[in-house]
C-alpha cells in the first residue's frame, strides 16, 4: 500500500567558503513559525524544537535559551518531532533525522504528499502524510517498520498517542471522527462516532484511556476512549461573530486538574476540570478572569502548541506570530502570570540596520523597533515605547493601538550613545521624528518627538532623517521639501 519502501539517503552537509562567497551564518529575530514545536524533558531540563523556515532552531526552556541551529535544509520544514538527542524535521515529503548536528539518516516518506506532523515515541518515529500515508520509522536508523493507508472516507487532521496504549495511534479528522489504529499492524482497531465538526486538536490526559480533543467549532471536549463517551465539554467564546478552532490542547500534570486550550485567534483559555468550568483566560502578562478584561491575548495569531511541563507549573506556549512565552502558575489563587518571553517582529520586517558591530536594529509592520544580537538571543528585545500595557488596560484597548506609526525611516550613530539620543526615526504619515536612547532601549525623554516649526510643514510627512557626524544633532527631511536641524540633547530647533 502507498510507495515502495525509499532507500535512505544523504543530504549534503552545509556548503563551504569554496562553494560559495556568502553563506548563511544565523536567523537573527527568527523565534518560531506556524510548525508547532516539539517539546521533551530530559532529566531536570525541558527542551523546544522550533521549525524557522529551512531550520531547526532549539531552546532550552530554563532560561528559554537558544542552544542549537541546524544547517539548513533543502526544502522549507513542515513537522517536526524530537526525542532526546535526536531531532527530526520533514521538509514537504522527506524525513531528516539528526543528533544534535549531525544528520544520522534521511528518508522519503511520499512522493506525493508532504508530511503534516510526526510523533518520536520509544525509539519509534511515526510520519502522517496529507494523502492518509502513516509510516514508522526506526528512529536510531531509519529502518522503516510499517506503511499503511489510513481510510480513503477520512481526511487526517491530527493524530496523538496515547499513555497505556502501546502501539496504538488515535487520528482526528476532518470529518469529526477518530480512529484508533494499530500503527505496527496498520489495522484499524476502532472508529468513534463524529463529532460533528473537523477534529483539530488531539491531546493524551494524565488520566486513563482519556484525552482531550479540540474542534473546529470552538469545542474542547474530555473524551473517554474506552467507553466511547464524552465525559463534559467546554466551548470557547465567539469571535467575531464566529467560532474559533481550537489548534492545541494541553493537560497540567503536576496535581491541580487544569487544562488549557489554545485558538486560531491566539487566546488561551485555563480551564477547572474539577469544578468544570472556565478559570480564566491568559492574557500578555497575566490570566484574566473572563473574556471582558482581556484586551491583549498571548499571541496575535494561531497558538501552534501549549505544553505543560511534567511536575512543574509551567505552561509553555507557541504561537505563528513568531513568539515563545511561558506561564508560571501560583500555588496560592491558581492564576498564571508571564515568566519568561522570546520574540520576534509579528508582521513583515521592512528594514534592518547594524547599530554596531553586534547589534542590530529592525523595524516592522507591527510597529515595533526591534534590537537583535548578532551572537546571542538572550539580548534580543524590543525597545521600549513607555508602559503602553498598563495605558491601554485603562483606556480599554490593545497596546497595538497606542503604539507608534510603523517605521519608514531610520538614522543612527554610536558617537554619543551614552549620553543622548542616538537613533531617530520618522514614521508613516507623521510630521513627528522620534528619539531613542539605546543606552536604555526606550523612547527617548523627549516623548513627543520633533516637529517642525514652520506653518508651511503643517499636514506634510517626515520623508527623510539623518544624524551628523558629531552625534549632536538630527536632521529632519519633509515631504514639502524643507529641511530643519535639532540639537538631540535638548531637542531644540536650531534651524
């Protein structure tokens, strides 16, 4: 059934200063994308593999640091799984394994369809392809096991293995059904009924024979496999007048019965199964107690993978606007509250500049100016446009809205980096340059910015902007033409 088995194959490794005059050293702001991570614990340690385009990026969740870059593959990564040392990307139809950095083996899973999501389980890895193709693989070699063809009725969503379950797989599908099937024999054990709605999350609980299962209609429900029942449900709020699809599930496993769950809009709801009721909701620093205090949710798009860490409370949290945060939750009330963040512009970057040797500044459609180190992401930060969080909570708004206009200019110099500003920007139709101190990576004191005194500049826009030699002072271009001096100490005009 489906392609004869594929012989393994080799990858060349990354090319050498022979081959080419430029090569690629690092993704610098790239956290994250849409493939959702995988995440293991090894020991005391918790480890995040993260697809960024052609390579694998992985964390280590302690300090959420950056440890180790992959080479770049040849084809843009679509899954990926991980089990200790071992990491596996699958890049539209084919399999990579490495240790660490060293590519162990290579495969095909299909010629004609590429691989949606992979599960490294017991030394076993499990590939599902988007024609229904589901192949294991001997994750030390490569070695392929099984090939089997799930239903031709059925469209594979999402599929998850269960504890106890041994060599069983349950797969979710677009037609609200899920399949239990033996993924050694390729038999299909049991056929649940449907749901009703596409299946779009599956997720294994830390009790018995149940999981939780997300639908594209906003439900998230608590299911028994062994008797074949839903044993209670819960369902995210409308949004925009519509449901959300749930995208990732995950289970607290450190003693309160705590779930949470995670939708297309990014909002991630915590909810008491004890009690079998909504908690709260998370938002950008806090959780919120109902949908009406929430005005910033932890991410600004689809929430690609929630996971608990075992025996810690600690949720970690992914989502596509190229973002990783992690929830601490208190033993006291419960509620949890943002420990630690990595991120990177949300929207298209439309221009970067070095600072210095080891800096460099980026600005975006999401109206941030972004500061990234070269060598190191724990450097990595957005420049500060003042406590617009708290701002917005009080007006009722998202902190997007108070922000400045995106970037369209950028002058910089490191003469008196200290001492003042040494960055001013102009924005998009604004007759306002901004100042910023990279002393202190915030807006500068002079919080409202350089505006040209003449009458004749009034309704035109900052087209141009540049800082002299001396670091003492910025020049403001307009769009009518005129050109005007500020001293950056003061923020006076000096013609």
């Amino acid at each position: 059934m489906g392609d004869p088995p594929a012989k393994k194959q080799k990858i060349d490794g990354p090319p050498t200063s022979r081959d080419h005059v430029l090569l690629p050293y690092r993704a610098v702001g790239s956290v994250t994308g849409p493939v959702p991570p995988a995440v293991i614990t090894a020991g005391k340690d918790s480890f995040a593999l993260c697809a960024v385009g052609k390579t694998l990026h992985e964390y280590n969740l302690a300090k959420l640091q950056l440890i180790n870059v992959s080479q770049a593959l040849p084809k843009k990564i679509r899954a990926v799984a991980k089990q200790g040392v071992i990491n596996v990307a699958a890049a539209k139809g084919e399999i990579y394994c490495f240790k660490i950095r060293r590519l162990l083996w290579s495969g095909v899973h299909s010629k004609h369809a590429k691989v949606t999501q992979m599960i490294a389980r017991n030394q076993v890895l499990i590939s599902l392809g988007t024609d229904g193709t589901v192949k294991v693989w001997r994750l030390e070699n490569g070695e392929e096991l099984a090939q089997f063809t799930l239903r031709h009725d059925a469209t594979p969503t999402v599929m998850t293995t269960v504890v106890n379950y041994g060599t069983k797989v349950v797969v979710g599908t677009a037609q609200g059904h899920l399949e239990l099937w033996n993924f050694n024999s390729g038999e299909l054990v049991h056929k649940f009924p449907s749901f009703g709605a596409q299946v779009t999350a599956l997720s294994a609980s830390p009790a018995d024979d149940t999981i939780g299962v997300g639908l594209g209609n906003g439900k998230v429900l608590l299911y028994n496999l062994a008797y074949g029942k839903t044993l209670f449900e819960f369902r995210h709020a409308k949004h925009g007048g519509r449901d959300p699809v749930v995208t990732s599930i995950s289970f607290r496993a450190d003693g309160p019965q705590t779930m949470c769950s995670g939708t297309e809009f990014g909002e991630v709801a915590v909810w008491n199964l004890a009690k079998k009721r909504l908690e709260g909701l998370l938002t950008a620093n806090l959780q919120a107690a109902s949908q009406d205090e929430v005005f910033e949710p932890p991410h600004t798009g689809r929430v690609t993978l929630l996971h608990f860490l075992p025996a810690e409370p600690v949720l970690f949290s992914a989502g596509e606007d190229n973002s990783l945060r992690m929830y601490v939750f208190d033993k006291l009330q419960g509620t949890g509250k943002l420990l630690r963040e990595r991120r990177g512009h949300t929207m298209s970057c439309t221009g970067a500049s070095f600072f210095d040797s080891k800096l460099i500044l980026s600005h975006g459609l999401d109206k941030t100016l972004r500061a990234s180190h070269v060598f190191t992401d724990l450097f990595n930060r957005e420049v500060s446009q003042g406590s617009l969080v708290k701002e917005a909570k009080k007006r009722g708004v998202m902190s997007m809205d108070l922000k400045l206009p995106p970037i369209t200019s950028i002058a910089m110099s490191t003469r008196r980096t200290h001492d003042w500003s040494s960055v001013v920007t102009g924005h998009k139709n604004s007759g306002v340059a901004r100042l910023w101190r990279m002393d202190k990576f915030a807006v500068s004191e002079h919080r409202k910015g350089l505006t040209s005194p003449n009458e004749k500049d009034k309704g035109k826009v900052v087209s141009a902007v540049q800082i002299s030699q001396c670091g003492n002072y910025a020049l403001i271009g307009y769009s009518s033409g005129r050109l005007h001096c500020f001293n950056l100490q003061s923020g006076e005009y000096r013609g």
